[in-house]
C-alpha cells in the first residue's frame, strides 16, 4: 500500500472518530487498523529519510 493510500484511510478512520460513525463493535478492529496504518506510514517515511541521507553521504 502506498504512503497516500495509507495516509487516506488514517484520515477517514480518524474523521469517523470524531463524528461518532463507528460502532461500538467495530471500534477494536478499527483502531487495530489504524495501528497497522500509522505503523506502516512510519516505516516509509523512515525509509525515505535513509535514502535521503545516504543520497546526502554521496556527495
């Protein structure tokens, strides 16, 4: 999944949160998946911040 797919979906979880449109229980698995969302987004922008310092080391 890209960043931006990911990104998008943490967005809308989030403005389901905050307007209450989650039941009760689906809230567990909604939250589990945010987790594995930010998880996600936090592993390529890490990816990206090594490339981009190892691009900087080349010079």
């Amino acid at each position: 999944m890209s960043y931006q797919k990911a990104n998008t979906e943490l967005e809308k979880i989030l403005q389901d949160l905050q307007e209450g449109n989650i039941p009760l229980d689906k809230l567990a698995a909604t939250l589990k998946k945010a987790s594995s969302l930010i998880k996600e987004c936090k592993t390529k922008l890490r990816d990206v911040e090594k490339a981009l310092a190892d691009f900087e080391q080349e010079d």
